[in-house]
C-alpha cells in the first residue's frame, strides 16, 4: 500500500501540483486582474475613509 501511495503521490500529485501552480500565477494575470489587484491593495483604507468624516472622542 505505501509503495502504491509513493507512486502516486510522485507521478499524478506532482502533475496535480504543477497545474495548480500554473492556474494560480494564470490567474493574476488574467484581464481583470489588475483592476482587482488594484481593488485589493486599497480596501484596507475603506474604513478610514469613513471615519474621516466623524468626530474622535
């Protein structure tokens, strides 16, 4: 059994993982990825935005 997982694990795992690591990098360079990269980079000041407008204390 381990000698069957060992097998596996070297020829169709590493194939799976390989794909995987290709779709992800594909998927940042996708069309709309850099309008959603660029989304991304600037949510973390959403919040900040809405307090501005609001009295501290």
């Amino acid at each position: 059994m381990y000698q069957f997982l060992r097998t596996f694990a070297d020829s169709w795992g590493l194939l799976f993982m390989t794909l995987l690591f290709l779709g992800l990098i594909g998927w940042g360079w996708r069309p709309g990825g850099k309008a959603a990269a660029k989304r991304a980079k600037h949510s973390i000041f959403d919040h900040d935005d809405e307090q501005e407008g609001r009295t501290h204390g």
